[in-house]
C-alpha cells in the first residue's frame, strides 16, 4: 500500500522523523483495513485452512481492550469498493495475483500471508460487540480518514505511506511502532499509556532544506502510489538528475525517495515543480501528464465527506454514492458495514475481484459453489438506479444484463464474464427489495 519505498525510508530516519509519544485520553482514526490486515498476519493464527477465526476475535477484541485501558476512544474506518475511475484496477490485479501464489505457497505447507475469506466479517462482529464506532466508506478511506483526524486533532494509526503525505494536524502513528501489547502506567498514578511513535511531516520537510510540504503529493506520484503508474514518469526519471545528497548505507534502496525529494526542495511550489518535470518529456505527451499527474494529486487533499456527521448523527453523505441516486437502504447498509463492498463494485463498475483464499490450485475456485447466488445478486443490482443504467460501462458496453468477475484460473488471474439472472418484474426493485416478504426475499 501507498507510495514504493517510503515507510522503509521514514523508518530507517526514525530518530529524526518520529517522536516518541504516551497514548492516551484521546480521539484516534484508525484505518480498519491496515489493522485487521495487521492482527491477522502478526499473532501467529493459522492461515492454511481457511479460518482461525476465534483466535484472531480475541486478538482483536484484547486490541481494542488495551486502547479503552489507556481512555483512547477508537473510530474505526473501513475502505469501501473501488473508485468510480478505476484507477487502481492494473494495482488489485498485481496483488491479486501476488496472494495467488502466496496462497499456493501456504496450500503446500509454505509460508505466506492471505487473509482468510471471513477476516473482515469477523473484524466488524468483534467492533459491533465491543461498540466500537466504525463506518465503511463508499469507497477508498484514507482521504476521509485524514479529513476526519483534522476535524478531530487527533491521530491517524495505520501502516499506509500514504499518510507520510497527508497534511495531518496531530500526527501520523504506524502500526508497527504501536505497542498496544505493552500497556504502561505513570508512575505514581493509575494512568494508562499506549508506547507509540508519532511520524512528523514538518520534520521530514524540515531535514530536505525546509521543502514546502506541498510539493509532497507531487512526491508521491513520481516515486509511484497505487493510483498511477505512468512508463513514461520512467522517462523522466532516466533523464532529471536526481541530487542523492548524503548518501547512507541503505541510499541504493531509497535511491528514488532520496533523489526525489532532494530534487523537489529546490522548487517553491507544486507548479514550478511540475512544470519542470513537464520539461524532460516529449512535447505531444505534455498535456496529458499534467492533467494525469494533477488529478492524482488531488488524492492527498481533503475530502467532502464528513464522517464526524456518520458518528454523531449516523448520516453518511458521500457526493460519488449520491450522485448515483442509489437507494437509501443501499447506502446505509454500505457505511453500517451490512453490506459488502462487493456490492458496490459490482453496482459501480459492473466487475468484482473474487478473493483468493488457500485452496487446492489444480481445481477450479471455490466462488464457482456460489455463482448462483451472485447472478441473483447481479440481477437485483441491474436495477439500482437510473443513473447506473445511463453510464458507459467501460467493461462489457455490449452486454447490458453482464458483469465481469476477476477470479483464480489455477495460478494466474482471468476475467469472466457472468450474466445476471433476469428477475421477475416484482422482484426486480431493488428500492422495494426491504419491503417485500422475508419468504420472498
């Protein structure tokens, strides 16, 4: 996740980038998606067959339980389906293929690391057990995560490097540095701390001679995030000079961090910045970077969504899921987490990514078993609303009552295509769908 090489560069910097903090009595944001991915590969659980589930429930809920110790109030914040641009389609399929292999490797007595298929099911039972307030985005979090920490003044804790990027008031704590196993009390008292570290973008722009931290998404995009990835940014990489500065042990491996960020200090602002990156490529290819290398920049500033209104008043108003004119029971059972954000991939993009799970790689996937199921589904979703019947579907423009399902063809990827059951005229609603008799449902 987030940008290629930066959390390991931050950390190998930890004492003049981090500080040391005593968590407690406060707000923390935290990204549910790096948390549950975090309990589940670092508490030694079984991942071969399948499940482990109450093991990794009581890891979970001992978590949480160290934070209400130290009066730390947690809000948990889950990523939703793909954006609506389906930008970060070529980045799921790498990793899709990457937990493929991992998986084969776990399914023949190796190592790896695949969530099973469940986790996140059973991370939200454990939140609503716990009355841990949590909400599940339309889409992707990390904007709304750092939106909401702003509104609040507290601190994120997550494991993406994206948030080495966001411009965070109180301050971005890793995963990796919070020892929420390791609950301290101040002397001389009852008080409670969580030992943690606390990563400060001022100090990173202050050690690259006080760069303007908002050329830091610029950063981001050149040294390559999950939302772009531009062979011709290579272009401009074998071209540009980058000044290593000092160089350490570990320089080669943070040869572009370093360079880049090197680099970009010497420019007062984003669009100098920019406009010299525009310089070392082919005039015909200008316009289109720019625009590219604009709108991606776009992802580290604050977001429209108020989740502050989701916790204090339940609402969720995200401008994407509006403007589809979904029905209302939809969207609240999407930020209830009651819904799956399969859902909304498949209503939004009309394809799904089938989750890889350790299994026998010779025989076909085990998402076949329900195919039924998912055509019914599909059926529903084709009458969700308007507006969806009116986009140009980038996938199947052809075929109006089909979806499109990424899934394991032994140990590679492949896109399927599923066609939607066509449902009788008074099932067919979706809007309507809560109405109808249980039996019928």
């Amino acid at each position: 996740m987030g940008i290629r090489g930066l959390m390991s560069f931050v950390e190998d910097h930890s004492n003049e980038f981090f500080t040391d903090l005593k968590l407690r009595d406060t707000k923390i944001v935290i990204d549910g998606y790096a948390l549950f991915h975090r309990l589940c590969f670092n508490s030694n659980l079984e991942l071969r067959y399948g499940g482990d589930y109450d093991s990794f429930a009581d890891v979970a809920q001992k978590f949480f339980e160290s934070l209400f110790a130290c009066n730390i109030c947690p809000y948990v914040v889950l990523d939703g389906g793909c954006d609506i641009s389906d930008k970060k389609l070529k980045t799921l399929k790498d990793r899709a293929r990457e937990k493929i292999h991992m998986a084969h490797s776990l399914s023949v007595g190796g190592g790896g690391y695949v969530c099973p298929l469940l986790i996140r099911e059973v991370f939200i039972q454990v939140l609503i057990k716990l009355q841990v307030c949590f909400v599940q985005c339309f889409s992707e979090a990390d904007r709304d995560i750092m939106t909401l920490a702003n509104h609040w003044n507290c601190p994120v804790l997550s494991s993406d490097s994206d948030f080495c990027i966001f411009d965070l008031k109180t301050g971005f704590c890793p995963l990796n540095s919070f020892q929420w196993r390791n609950v301290n009390t101040i002397k001389g008292t009852q008080d409670c701390y969580i030992p943690a570290k606390c990563f400060s973008l001022d100090a990173l722009c202050h050690h690259f001679s006080n760069m303007n931290k908002a050329l830091l998404p610029l950063f981001a995009v050149l040294c390559g995030n999950d939302h772009i990835n531009l062979p011709i940014i290579e272009t401009f990489l074998s071209k540009v000079h980058l000044p290593l500065g000092a160089a350490s042990s570990k320089g080669r491996r943070h040869h572009r961090v370093l360079g880049l960020l090197n680099w970009l200090s010497h420019f007062a602002d984003p669009t100098e910045a920019l406009d010299n990156v525009l310089k070392y490529l082919p005039k015909k290819d200008r316009e289109n970077v720019k625009e590219i290398l604009c709108c991606s920049m776009e992802e580290y500033q604050q977001s429209q969504v108020k989740l502050q209104d989701f916790f204090q008043h339940g609402t969720y108003a995200c401008p994407a899921a509006l403007n589809l004119d979904l029905p209302e029971w939809v969207l609240v059972a999407l930020a209830k987490g009651q819904l799956s954000p399969f859902i909304s991939d498949a209503l939004v993009l009309r394809r799904t990514i089938l989750h890889t799970q350790v299994e026998n790689m010779q025989q076909p996937n085990a998402h076949r078993v329900s195919l039924p199921i998912r055509q019914i589904i599909y059926g529903l979703l084709l009458n969700a609303s308007p507006h969806l019947e009116n986009m140009s579907w980038k996938a199947l423009p052809s075929q109006p009552l089909a979806f499109s399902e990424v899934e394991r063809i032994n140990k590679n990827i492949k896109t399927s295509i599923v066609n939607a059951v066509a449902l009788p005229k008074d099932h067919a609603d979706l809007s309507k769908l809560t109405e109808l008799s249980l039996a019928k449902r």
